[in-house]
C-alpha cells in the first residue's frame, strides 16, 4: 500500500467503509505513530543530555544514520536497538501490545 491509498480512520468512518477492511493499513498506522512517539523521545533526551547524533550514535555502536532513522520516525526500530536507547540515554521504555487494544509505549527518564 502506498501513501496516496492511506485515509485516516475517521475518515473511513465518515465514508461509510468497515475499519477492519485494511487490517494492514492499521498495522502500518499504528507502526508508525509508536515509532514517532520513540523517535520524538530519543530526540529531547538526547538533547536534555546535550549530545549529538554522532555521540550517542558511537554510545550505541551505530552510525549517525540509524540515530536520524529513529528520530525521523522512518521506521518502529528492532527491540534490541530499543533496549540499546533506553540504556544509552538512561530511558524507561514501556511497551503494551496486546491484542485488541492499542499500542502504546511509554517512555520516561529516569530521575537524575
């Protein structure tokens, strides 16, 4: 499925059309909205800790271009790589995915 096909939920709704006739469509929006909400909570607590994309990239052992992907939110990152964030940036990464209710990850800082 390419961009041009999304529609939001609500506006599947309005057109009439069953929610669960794009299971893949809602598989890749709610993929997207966890790796956005990862990615903006990389981005202020690698700024909070006053690194660079390069310095927390070499604290992981990655190059500076997988650190822009997880940022950017181009894509949910492997667990492994998000346990790696959560230690590199002194992170609380709660994930609950459990079937039929939505995803949500929760992300804190530890307290200083």
């Amino acid at each position: 499925m390419n961009h041009s096909e999304w529609r939001t939920r609500r506006h599947r709704q309005v057109l009439g059309e069953h929610l669960d006739a794009y299971p893949e469509y809602d598989r890749v929006y709610e993929e997207a909205g966890l790796a956005m909400q990862l990615g903006q909570a990389v981005y202020d607590r690698r700024k909070q800790l006053g690194l660079s994309e390069a310095e927390l990239a070499e604290r992981m052992h990655l190059d500076v271009a997988a650190i822009e992907s997880i940022e950017t939110a181009t894509e949910l990152p492997p667990i492994a790589i998000i346990m790696s964030l959560a230690r590199a940036l002194d992170l609380t990464v709660d994930m609950h995915l459990a079937p039929g209710a939505e995803a949500t990850v929760t992300i804190v800082a530890s307290a200083a």
